[in-house]
C-alpha cells in the first residue's frame, strides 16, 4: 500500500521557502538534489537541456527554512508535487540524484500520473545495512551536537560525496561544497540524513513503476557502489549509464557523459 499523503491542506500547497532555478521552455524535466547538496549540483544540467526543455532544480526542505522538521522521503515526494503544483507542471520527468533519487522512485509510486520517466543518479531501491546506518548515525549526531558540520567531519564527507579522481583533480569545487557545508545547521543535517536513513527495502514496489528510466552511476562511488544500481536498472527495464572518473556526485564531477546520456533519453521519451 501506498502511503497516504498528509492530511494537512496548507503543509504541502505551497512552499514559499523552496528556491528553484527554473530556465527554459519545453517537455518539463524537474532535478532533486542529494544529501548535503543544493539544486546548483545540477547547474551543469540546467545548461545543458534547457534550450529543448524546461528545467527546474529546486532546493530540498534541508536546505530552506523547514531544515529542523522531522520529515520523511514521501514527505519529500509531497514537497515535490506541491512544487509542481505551484509550477503549473502537470507532469514531467523526475530526476533524483541519492536523496533525490530515493525521493523521486517513492513520487513515482505515490503519483504515477504526474511521471513521464525517471532519471535516477547515484541511487538504489535497497536499503542501507546496518554498518551502514550505524555510522551515518554517529556522524550526523556529530554534527546536531556541534550545532553545525565540524571541519574533520567535511573533511571524511568530501570522498564520500566525491569520487578520488575529484578529489585529486578537481580539488577547488570539493573545497567550494565543503565552505558550503560548514555553514549548514547540525539539526539540518541530522534531519536531512535521517529522512532517508531508515527507510525500508523499495525493490518490491519496483514493479509498481511502469514508466522509462535512465540510472546514472559514477565507477568511484563509495557511498553507494556502482553495482547496488544493478538490480534497480535491471527491475525497471532501465538504460544503465556507469561513468568512470567520476563518484557520488556523477553529475557535477563528470557532467558532459551524463548529460549526453540523458539528452538521449528525453529525446526517446519523447
């Protein structure tokens, strides 16, 4: 079953605290960013698709004033949905990156009608193990302690969030989201992990999706290795696209192979 959406008529009409680019015309494509990330994570794709489309990168509850809420990832699909509301999107095709990507599957099940296709990058439809969770506990409880992300903390979360080829070669934009992450609010953070932390295995709900994909992996990821997207491409009939040179963040560290391949996958659903 379909978890219900809130109850609450004015929690998820409007989000007058969700900054969002918003360029171009055309087929609409909506873009959620990961954890610890904001929508310019997806500048790289916002230049490139939209002379054919309109693109829209909005910034998630972690990143607005709503950071201190407890919320969930279907609360996140609500947010997503009044969004598009607010847009005047009826329908589009939804790309997640991680959170976004956990978020975005979990959208597609609660509103099959508003998804056209799925760009899923970084993501999985399995849970997280509990070596996992456990450490993802005891970093987050780090930062909510220290009221804020703490400069050893950064330092660990930029080669999971970024690939070694990144790290090693591009290292002025790792520096310029870690500046980025000193400034976020602990209680934020600690919300924005947990939101997904727990969640339960989605495989099941899987054949539930009946509609295009593309899964986007980078070879360096470590935060979620490449072949945990396996069985989600291979369920959802999905092109499956692996970047090398590339982590976590595929579509900021290496943009131009992943924006070839989801050019071609707007052209075909289309």
């Amino acid at each position: 079953m379909v978890p219900s959406a809130g109850s609450g008529t004015d929690r998820y009409r409007t989000r007058a605290d969700t900054v969002a680019t918003d360029r171009g015309d055309g087929p609409p494509v909506v873009l959620a960013h990961g954890t610890l990330m904001d929508r310019t994570m997806f500048d790289p794709q916002v230049d490139a698709l939209a002379d054919d489309h309109r693109v829209v990168a909005y910034d998630l509850r972690a990143r607005t004033d709503r950071y201190a809420d407890s919320y969930d990832l279907y609360d996140l699909a609500d947010d997503c949905a009044a969004l598009m509301d607010a847009k005047g999107i009826d329908s589009c095709v939804l790309g997640g990156m991680s959170m976004g990507g956990f978020m975005a599957l979990r959208f597609a099940e609660r509103y099959p009608e508003r998804v056209d296709g799925l760009v899923l990058v970084s993501t999985t439809a399995g849970p997280h193990g509990e070596e996992e969770t456990a450490r993802y506990e005891e970093m987050i409880a780090t930062a909510r302690d220290a009221d804020a992300v703490p400069e050893h903390l950064a330092d660990v979360i930029k080669h999971i969030l970024f690939g070694a080829t990144t790290n090693e070669e591009r290292s002025a934009l790792v520096d310029a989201w870690v500046d980025r992450w000193l400034t976020y609010p602990g209680e934020g953070v600690y919300q924005e992990v947990r939101s997904w932390l727990h969640r339960p295995d989605f495989t099941e709900q899987l054949a539930g999706v009946d509609v295009p994909a593309l899964v986007v992996h980078g070879e360096e990821d470590v935060a979620l290795e490449p072949e945990r997207s396996e069985p989600l491409a291979e369920a959802l009939d999905a092109r499956r696209v692996t970047v090398p040179g590339a982590g976590h963040s595929v579509n900021l560290e290496r943009p131009a192979p992943v924006n070839d391949a989801v050019r071609e996958f707007l052209a075909d659903v289309r």
